[in-house]
C-alpha cells in the first residue's frame, strides 16, 4: 500500500520543481530568522536569492552537530518561542543535549511522514501497532505515536523496557506491527524463548526496526525468529527524527527518502566535496519544510550511499543505503578501516553463538587492542557442556577468526562467553567499549 501515491511516485522533474521551491523558502527563513545561519551565508558571500537551481545547493555552508550545541538551547530556531509546541533533544551523553524544535506544521507533517513511512513498510489502517521505542527527549517514540495515529492505526506506547510486560501486551493485544531498536527485539524474543513461548506464533506480521546500524544477518534473524518482515528506518532528531527513510517491504533494498521534506546528499566526509550516486560517504540532509528548526547541510556522521534508480514497489524517490556505521564509530585496526555492521554480519552467520557482541578497545603500549566478545546460543552451550576445555570451542573460535579475516582484511582477537554474559540493553546496543579512556559508546543512528 502506497499512503501518498501521488508524491512517492511522481516523476524527477516534477519533484525537483517542489524542491527547488521549498529550497528557496527555506534559505530565505533561515537568512532572515537565524543570526547564525546570515552569519554562515554571508561568510560564504552566498544569499538566498543566488539559490536559482538545486545545484546551488551547494554553494551554501555545512551545519554540523557542534553548531547546534554551540548555540543551545533555543538559538537555532526560526521562530519565536510562541509557535513552537514541542521540543525534542539527544540524550546529551557528551555534555549538554542538542536541542529541537517544532511548530504545530512540523507536528503535522512529521505524522504524515511516519504514516506514509508505516505504509511503506506494510502497515495499514486499523492495525494495532506495538511501539517499544522509548518516549521522552528522544524522538522515537512519540516520532512514531504521532504517525501510526496519523495513518489510522491503533498506537500502544509501551515504550522500552519491562520485557515480560512487553511479551504480554503482544500475546493480550495480537499487535500487527512492532517497532523498536533491533537489538531490543532481540532482547525480546530471547525472553520469550527463555519462558517457553514459540516467537513465531505471535501476531506480529512486520516490524520497522532503526536508531542503531544493523545488518543483513540481523535481519535474518529477525524474521526467521519471529516471522516477520523486517525493514530498517532512518532518521534523526537534528533533520526530524523516524521517518526521513525507509525500506518497503516489497523490495528490502534501501531506504526511501521522503524527497518532499529532505534533499540527501553524500559528501567525502574529509574534502566535504559532493560523491555521485553510487558512491560510499556521509550523509547530509537539508529540510525543505520545517519550519521551527530548518537544517542547512547538515552533517549526520552517517555512512551510507544514493540510489536513484526506481524501485520495484513503484515509488520513484531516491534511495539511500542502510547505515554501514558513523563517520566517528569507524575503527581503524592495524590501518584497516573496519565498522562494527561489519563485524556483525561475520558473527550473525554463526548459529552456534547469540545475536549479541561488543568491541573492546584497549591501550596497550603505544598500541590499541581490539578484541571483539560474542557469546554462545543456548542450545550450543547445552550441547558442548564445559566452554573452557571444548574441543568444539577451539574449533568455533578458528573459524571465526578465519572468516573475521577474509570478511575485514585483518585479524581480530575474538573471544566468546557463555549465555547471558554480554550486556543487554533496552534501548541502542552498546557496540564499542573503548577502555583507553575509561569512555563507553553506543552511539548509533
């Protein structure tokens, strides 16, 4: 189902018309309305009446994230407090928190994004619809409340957390649809196999899965456990929050962007020079709506690709590829540029180990160490009994290391644990353990 044929497949000149129109708004409001954005152009000796086509786009500045905390809490907004009915912000982790703000427009178009979002992904009206992301500060879960309402869906905004409690609202209330961070699914199917239930005997039909990088063997995971489709959504607090992308449930094969509201572009995330579609680099997003909070180039930190080619479900907007990882996410072992998707997608074709790892980064010497802790699936450790004497655990382990190897180009110190010995999480996965600054991550889009 298509929730706005008449935008997702409308033809590129058509498009691009609505673009450059909204492009030139946008630049008008953000000169005349943010001290910061006049001071930028005009430091580029750029103004909003130079904007005659979209490839002028790139005349104009990069925002980065540290502009926005640079200016917290309220002086990147383009208008006056009275208009803005809501605010969002990051979890501020590394200090104070970046700051968002919407008008009662931006309300309403970020629910008409996420429903057509939803739709993409399979859903549809009156579907009951289990939203686990959390509520709050971050944009998640209220990002998708607002949309499944918008759509005509049943919301239950149960928030992250309480796994029983969430295992029984989707056994009670048969839920069509799910959403939350992969990991956390995880996490919940787990519980459901430790209590004896069978994850594919729920209701659940599809699942919109995002907020941290995540695999192709995730999702293989994903749906053969629970027996669902599963599609990766894009977005983040600073453009909007869910919903810039998604995938379509037909094809699976990059992220629809709602070109309407967003222009994409990929840059060399070293020269800031503008990549071709195809190629690998970081994302940067410009809004063509919103009105509280416009966003000029923004840097996301993100890796990924465009596709402009048509997509067999019939819509017609560029895809972009799913998150590889974030531009400061990216280890460097032994010169080898490796991210932490890639390290899973080795792990995840093991049956004999869980759905769980981390790296852990330490100093040794003049030297980082990198060591990369997995866990073994219940049913492996019943069957090998003793994990420290295994035979089949050597074995386990050399393999591994051979596949890390040719998947990645280097070797990795793997190391693995029995059941239960990684950290869960309610909310993005904490990935990287870096111990050579006492710092903890999980830093994920």
């Amino acid at each position: 189902m298509i929730f706005n044929p008449g935008i997702e497949t409308i033809s590129r000149e058509e498009l691009q018309k609505i673009q450059l129109e909204r492009l030139k708004e946008t630049v008008k409001r953000c000169y005349e309305n943010v001290p910061f954005h006049k001071r930028n152009f005009d430091n580029a000796r750029v103004q909003p009446q130079d904007i005659r086509s979209l490839d002028d786009l790139q005349r104009l500045p990069f925002m980065k994230k540290t502009d926005l905390r640079e200016n917290y809490p309220f002086n990147l907004f383009a208008v006056d407090m009275k208009e803005v009915v809501r605010i969002h912000g990051s979890s501020g982790t590394k200090g104070k928190p970046t700051v968002v703000g919407y008008t009662r427009k931006d309300i309403e178009n970020w629910s008409e994004i996420v429903a057509r979002a939803i739709c993409c992904a399979g859903g549809r009206p009156g579907d009951i619809f289990h939203n686990a992301y959390g509520y709050g500060l971050f944009t998640g879960g209220l990002g998708l409340h607002y949309g499944i309402e918008y759509m005509g869906a049943v919301a239950v905004p149960v928030s992250g957390g309480n796994t029983p409690r969430q295992i029984t609202l989707i056994q009670d209330f048969e839920p069509r649809g799910i959403s939350a961070t992969p990991s956390y699914v995880l996490n919940i199917v787990e519980e459901m196999e430790r209590m004896g239930l069978d994850p594919r005997s729920t209701s659940l039909e599809y699942g919109i899965f995002g907020a941290e990088p995540w695999s192709e063997e995730m999702r293989e995971q994903l749906e053969g456990k629970l027996g669902i489709k599963a599609v990766d959504i894009y977005g983040l607090s600073e453009v909007m929050g869910p919903g810039v992308s998604i995938e379509c449930h037909e094809a699976q094969d990059g992220l629809h962007i709602a070109e309407d509201h967003f222009l994409a572009e990929i840059i060399d995330p070293n020269t800031g020079e503008v990549l071709p579609y195809g190629e690998e680099g970081e994302l940067v997003f410009t809004s063509l709506t919103k009105e509280a909070f416009p966003v000029i180039r923004y840097r996301t930190g993100d890796i990924a690709s465009l596709n402009p080619e048509k997509c067999k479900c019939g819509r017609t907007t560029i895809r972009m590829s799913r998150i590889k990882g974030r531009v400061d996410d990216m280890l460097i072992i032994r010169g080898v540029n490796v991210f932490p998707t890639e390290i899973e997608s080795v792990l995840f074709g093991f049956r004999q180990l869980a759905p769980h790892y981390q790296v852990v980064i330490e100093r040794e010497g003049a030297l980082d160490r990198f060591e990369v802790h997995c866990e073994l699936a219940q049913e492996y450790m019943l069957k090998i009994g003793d994990l420290e004497n295994s035979r089949d655990v050597a074995g386990l382990l050399k393999e591994i290391g051979h596949a890390m190897k040719n998947a990645l180009g280097v070797s990795v110190m793997v190391k693995v644990h029995k059941p239960n010995s990684i950290p869960r999480s309610e909310g993005k996965a904490i990935r990287i353990v870096d111990k050579r600054n006492k710092v903890v991550t999980g830093k994920q889009s």
